[in-house]
C-alpha cells in the first residue's frame, strides 16, 4: 500500500510540472497551494510480477481549487487497482486568502483533462 501511495504522489507531481506549478512560478506570482483533501480507493493489491500503470490528470476545477486523479490499473488485466484523488487549494502568500487559479494553470490543465 505504502509503495501505490508513492507512486500516486510521484504522479502528481510530474502532473503539477506539466501545468507549471512549480515553486518559481509560485514565488515570482506570490501564489501558494496546498492539498486539502485526499481520498484512496484501494480495490486489490497487486501481487508480485504484476505490471501496473498509472494515469493522472486534473478531473475538476472550482474558484480557488483544482481537483487531480491518479489511477493505478494492472496493464495484464486491464483493472483499476488504486485510486487517489486530490484537492489542491491555492491562496495569496501573502495573505492567505483564497485565490484562483492561475490563468496559465487553466489553459494548460484542458490538456490533462481526465474523467
């Protein structure tokens, strides 16, 4: 369980690269984020030998949040294995009021649309 959590958050990260949220974007707009919620969906451990795939992507967008999901499917079987779904709030650094996403985030988060 531990190593699908690893490869979920590893995921998402080259997810959030894609987008251009990276900490040099967020400091020179004086953006800030962070995960809010989480939810994991284990539907069976794969055993040894078994090839999985993953597939992440941004499922939904509101004013001050995105929504992301990681799908770990066995690539034999062709079963979902693991879902993991993430709430990202973002926020002025400053402040801490909620903010929208970026402009850039939205055009680019079309592309990685899933669900």
């Amino acid at each position: 369980l531990r190593g699908m959590f690893n490869v979920a958050t590893r995921a998402l990260w080259g997810t959030q690269l894609l987008l251009g949220m990276t900490l040099d974007t967020f400091r020179q707009d004086g953006f800030g984020m962070g995960v809010v919620a989480m939810q994991h969906t284990t539907y069976r451990l794969p055993g040894n030998g078994d090839m999985v795939v993953s597939r992440s992507g941004v499922t939904g967008i509101s004013r001050h949040s995105m929504r992301f999901r990681q799908l770990i499917r066995d690539a034999v079987r062709q079963e979902t294995v693991a879902t993991f779904d993430y709430v990202v709030a973002f926020f002025d650094q400053a402040t801490g009021a909620p903010r929208p996403p970026l402009p850039s985030l939205l055009q680019a988060s079309e592309k990685i649309r899933i669900g």
